[in-house]
C-alpha cells in the first residue's frame, strides 16, 4: 500500500475512533496535545511567553469543560 494510502486509512481509524468516544474522551485527548505543546514551549523557548500563557488558558478552558460534563453524568 502507498504511504498516501495508509495515511488516509489511518485518519479513518482516528474518526472512527473519534465516534465511539464520549465527548469528555475526545476533549481529553485535544488536552493531552494542549498541554504537551505547552510543555514544549516552556521548555524549548521559554521567552515565547504570550503563547505559554494562551495554551495554559486553553487547557484551563478544555479542563473546566470536562469537569463540567462529567458533573452532569
């Protein structure tokens, strides 16, 4: 199989992934990137402060997010 073909195959297997997940899973998992990108910024460039600060706020956001629909459960 051609690169091109296994790469779209494996964006199939994401977004069927993606539907059988809860939207506090996929949520959590769009933190987990957040919040490793953020990582990486303070780490490697720490200067690039407005950037820092507008991830964490992000993280901050999709973590109440979560809080808030598993309260509802």
């Amino acid at each position: 199989m051609a690169e091109g073909g296994q790469r779209q195959q494996g964006q199939q297997q994401g977004q069927q992934q993606g539907q059988q997940q809860s939207p506090a899973q996929r949520l959590a998992r769009a933190l987990q990137g957040i919040r490793q990108v953020q990582h990486m910024l303070e780490l490697n460039s720490p200067q690039q402060t407005n950037a820092i600060a507008a991830l964490r706020q992000a993280g901050d956001i999709v973590w109440a997010e979560i809080q808030r629909i598993q309260q509802q459960r």
